[in-house]
C-alpha cells in the first residue's frame, strides 16, 4: 500500500492529475500505519504481519 500511494503520487506530479495526490497521501499515511502495527506486534485485519 506504501508503494502504490506513492506512485500515485508521482503519477500526478507529472501526469498533472490533481485527484491522483489526495488519493496517493492517504493511501500511504494508511500503508505506514499498517506497517508501524504490524511492526508493533499488533495484527492488522486478523493477521499477525501485514506483508
């Protein structure tokens, strides 16, 4: 999710596609928070990593 959010936001930086970067930031504030429970310990959506 990380990974798509932030080629989402490049897509937009120079396709000039205003939607795409509002997308992209919220695909990757939601891929960081994963990966910071996951790397807590904590399961995420029932599972123990989230990879």
């Amino acid at each position: 999710m990380i990974f798509l959010g932030v080629a989402l936001l490049v897509l937009g930086l120079f396709a000039n596609i205003p939607i795409l970067w509002p997308v992209g930031i919220i695909l990757l504030v939601v891929g960081i928070v994963f990966e910071l429970r996951g790397m807590a310990g904590h399961a995420v959506r029932g599972r123990r990593h989230y990879y």
